[in-house]
C-alpha cells in the first residue's frame, strides 16, 4: 500500500516535471538554477536506489522517470548554454 501511495505522488510530480520539459526544449532556454537541478536529481537518484534495494518496483521506476526529467534539465541547460 505504501508503494502505491509513493508511486502516485511521484508520478503527479513527473506529470508537473513534463510540461517545465517541454517548455524548456521549445523556448531553448531553461530557467531553473544549477544547485537546484543538481540537488534535486541527486536526492530523487538516491532515493530511486533505495527503494530498488527495498524491492519497490513501482516505486523505482516512477523515480527513475523523474530523475530522467531533472537530467534531461540539466543537459538541456547545457545544450542550450553552447548555442
């Protein structure tokens, strides 16, 4: 039960992550700053980790999509920083 719980809020995060995604590509420009990106896909990586090794599948790989969002941020900002 409590997987499910985290799991669903996990998942409305990644579904509030996607539209920041998006907009990000479509303007070329991300407004977020790096300590933020940084800290916040460590922190969702590490806890990612955990709940594999607690064998909370759905759990993992709802984070595992939020930490790709947060890294896709982060390459994104990269990226558009060159051009």
């Amino acid at each position: 039960m409590i997987d499910l719980i985290m799991t669903t809020t996990t998942c409305v995060m990644s579904y509030a992550m996607v539209p920041q995604v998006f907009k990000s590509f479509r303007e070329k420009e991300v407004c977020l700053a790096w300590q933020t990106m940084i800290l916040t896909t460590v922190c969702i990586l590490v806890l990612t980790l955990c709940f594999l090794r607690l064998g909370l599948v759905l759990n993992t790989v709802a984070n595992g999509f939020l930490v790709m969002l947060w890294a896709s941020l982060m390459v994104m900002k990269i990226l558009f920083k060159r051009t």
